[in-house]
C-alpha cells in the first residue's frame, strides 16, 4: 500500500446516504483504493505514507461537471449586468482579447483554485481543449472530462443586436468538429483524460451538423455536452430561426437528438413539461446555481429534476459569471438558492448538495464506475479536510454527524489540505507538491491587467450597464 489515511471522518458517498465511518481509514495503492473501513482493521506498517486524519474528514475529490477555465483571467469582468448584455457587450470586448496564451494561464488560475478547494475532475468546455490538457490538466495531474467546442458562428458578436440570427459557417463548424474527432483519438488511452462532444448550443449549430455529431458520438459511445435552453439569447435565436411558436428543447425532440447520451447544462429556460419530457429520454443534466443567479437573476432547476426522477450535477460554468471555481461554494449556492426559490428550508439539503458534486456528477459524466465515491477498486481521488477551525467547530457525532451540514453551510473551501489524484499527491499539508502557485499568481494578475486595458475601447464604445457603474463611482 502506497498512502493511508488513518482516524478519520471517512464520507464514502457510497450507498443510499453519504457512507460515513467515524475512525475510518482509506488505503491506496498505486491509482486505485484498496482499503476502507475502520482504522483498527487497517494494518497500517503495509503503507509507505501515511497521513494522520484525525480532526479531518476525508472525502471522494469533487467533481465540477461544467466548467471553463480559459476564462477565468476575466474575473469580476462583466458582473451585474442584464443578460441579453453579458456575453455580447460585457464579456465579449475584454475576451476577443484574449490570447490562446492567455487562456492557458487564466485556466491555471482556475485550476489550481479549483484543487484548493477539493476539486478534482473538471469537466472542461472549451476551444482547443488539447492545449489545455497539455499545458495545465496533465502536469497538474488533475482528471479531465474535456468537451472540444464546436458551433458554426464567429466568436466576435458584439456588433450584432440580440435580434440578428447568426449566420452560420459550416466550414467553421466542420473543423471544430474534426478537432473533436481528434481529441478522442489523441486521448483515448490517457488514464486523466476522457471525452466528450460538445455541440455548443442550437443556436449556433446547424441541425445537420448537429446530426452528424450524434451519429459519431454513438459510434464512439460517447456523450453530448450541450447548453440548452439557456436563456433569452438562445430564445430569441431559436424562435427566429424555427419558428414563433417553437422552442430549443421541442426542435432537439422533434429531430430525436434526445436521448440518454445527452448531457443538458442550464436548462433554466425550459417548461416543467420539457425537463419531464428529457427525464424520459433520458438525458441527464448540469445546473451552474452561482453562474445563472449572477448572470440571469434564475435558479437553475436542479431541484426539480431530480425529484422528476433525472440524474443532475453542478458546475461553476466560468469565472466572470459567479466569480469562482469552488465547489463547496457551488454546493452551498445550489442549496440556498433552491431553499429560497421554493420557499421551503428542507428543500436541497446538504447530503443531497453533496451528492451533486460527487456520485452525480459521476454518473451525468460517464464516470461512476471510477469516481464519486470512496470504494474499493475506484480510483483514488481522495480529498481530506481540517476540521479545526473556527468555522466548523464543534464536529459531533452524537446523537448524529453534524459534520455534512457543516461542510456545506459553513465551509469555505481552504480547509482542504491534502488533495490526492489518481493515487498521487497533489497538495500536501496546504501545499502544491508539484505547482509554481506564486508564479502563476502574480502572471496572471499582470496578464490581465494588460487584457483589461486593450479592451477599454470596446468596452466603452459597447456601453453596457457596466459603464455607466463607473461613471457613478460604483465600480
Ligand atoms: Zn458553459
């Protein structure tokens, strides 16, 4: 045995509830868990490392199942603003400036955010994934489920009104398509990296194209990651193109592009009808709570898709909308949110939140036979937080374990301080064991200072809503 983690708060996440073991141990051998159970069972002289979890929890790596790091340079970049401004008049004038450099920086930023607050998948959605999978997922030995982008419509929008329809340019389209295609070969026998299509959003696909990414993704028995039904933009697009009377989710039904390889991310701006109609095709979802909230004033509606009977996980979707790549605060959005929605404080509670982030996002990846959970025979992506500390003390576990609870509603994410991935280990005692985290702080913030700077012109000439809270001395 390679590492022991001994006299801890064992969460599992495996079974019905959360799988909790008070002086639980878990044991790891090269990538895979092989011990779990009680400390006293453990023959611990077997293992090389072994780390004292005493007044700390130990729990599966989180899984952050939407997410684009490449953005994460522009934080706090297009905050408070209307919707139909925020991708075309807020975020657009800094992005365009965005180099591919740049992108691979700003998703170090994310990234190593991300592990210090436990996470350790990332479903990332982006452009050339491959430079990001070389550059920043495999020398931080961190798992990836990458999505390579493909839509047929050019990045550069902000000169459009929201009520032009894109014009589509399928050449476009088709090598973005072929990359994806690449992707797949390239990785398939990476142990971090797994794959997935990414057909953007309906909006910015044709329906051909559309048709011809299921058709590969069956032969490749891959999955689909899709924006749908993501709000007023796409609304306006899909009524334009297909009719008044029509929606993204009744156009993908009545193509039958829904089925179980579906992965809806969003999902705010379908009917209760429509989440039924693709519980029953089988398509599971990703809802963003902070992202949505802070972008379109909704609560995406996770909630309600799992009491339907759907399979749904949680994502921190891109910097500049929530402002963070921290599952324990998308854990804890997810619920609050969902509580106050529903007017009701038993809705979404914390092991459920939990569950979002672990075993579900697992399962709406592709993954539950590997991730989620602490079992035996998984991989090992193991994360161990202190629970000494002011804000979450006391720990009892009389006359039941406060410690679940207390993790969602009360964390803030830098108590995680060991942080194991695929049997290895990634931060020790608080510390990156093999990341330059200084350096890459202080180039991002200088890199985006520069990026901020060219985009001022733009972004002025753009006059979003944000320009008039500098006028008044807000921002
Ligand atoms: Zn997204």
């Amino acid at each position: 045995m390679d590492i022991a983690i001994v006299d801890t708060c064992l969460i599992t996440m495996s079974g019905k509830g959360v799988g909790l073991i008070n002086d639980g141990a878990i044991g790891i051998t090269g990538d895979r868990i092989t011990f779990i159970g009680k400390t006293k069972e453990l023959n611990q002289r077997e293992a090389d490392i072994i780390i004292d979890g005493s007044y700390h929890a130990t729990l599966p790596g989180l899984i952050n199942s939407h997410i684009h790091t490449g953005e994460t340079l522009l934080r706090g970049g297009a905050q408070d603003l209307p919707e139909i401004e925020w991708m075309n008049k807020g975020l657009g004038p800094f992005a365009k400036h965005l180099t591919s450099d740049d992108k691979i920086l700003g998703s170090k930023l994310g990234v190593l955010e991300g592990i210090r607050s436990g996470t350790t998948t990332f479903s990332e959605y982006t452009r050339h994934a491959t430079h990001l999978i070389k550059e920043v997922f495999l020398p931080f030995n961190v798992r990836v489920v990458a999505t390579e982008t493909i839509n047929e419509v050019s990045s550069d929008r902000s000169l459009f009104k929201p009520t032009d329809i894109y014009v589509f340019n399928r050449d476009q389209g088709d090598s973005d398509f072929k990359r994806a295609s690449q992707l797949f070969e390239e990785y398939k026998d990476v142990d971090l990296v797994s794959t997935l299509y990414g057909p953007q959003a309906l909006d910015m696909i044709s329906l051909d194209l559309l048709q011809e990414i299921k058709q590969q993704a069956e032969e490749r028995n891959s999955k689909i990651h899709m924006h749908i039904a993501q709000g007023q933009r796409e609304r306006i697009q899909i009524k334009g193109r297909y009719g008044a009377d029509t929606t993204t989710v009744k156009v993908l039904e009545n193509h039958k592009m829904l089925d179980n390889r579906v992965i809806a991310v969003h999902l705010h701006d379908s009917s209760p009808e429509e989440r039924s109609l693709l519980v029953k095709r089988g398509a599971s979802m990703v809802g963003c709570p902070s992202s949505i909230s802070l972008i379109d004033g909704i609560v995406p509606p996770v909630s309600h898709y799992i009491e339907i009977g759907g399979v749904a996980a949680i994502g921190t979707d891109q910097a500049p909308g929530p402002g963070h790549h921290n599952m324990f605060r998308e854990m804890r959005a997810a619920s609050f949110s969902t509580k106050i929605i529903q007017k009701n404080p038993t809705a979404l509670p914390a092991w459920q939140a939990l569950k979002l982030a672990t075993m579900n996002g697992a399962s709406v990846l592709g993954l539950e036979q590997e991730i989620g959970s602490l079992e035996v025979g998984k991989k090992a992506d193991v994360i161990t937080i202190d629970l000494n500390n002011a804000n979450l003390i006391p720990i009892v576990s009389k006359p039941f374990n406060n410690v679940i609870p207390n993790l969602i509603y009360s964390m803030n994410g830098n108590e995680v301080d060991n942080v194991i991935i695929d049997g290895k280990i990634v931060l020790k005692d608080n510390k990156f064991t093999n990341i330059e985290e200084n350096s890459i702080l202080k180039e991002a913030n200088n890199r985006a200072k520069v990026i901020f700077e060219e985009g001022t012109e733009d972004w002025v000439k753009a006059d979003s809503k944000m320009v008039s809270y500098r006028k008044n001395g807000f921002i």
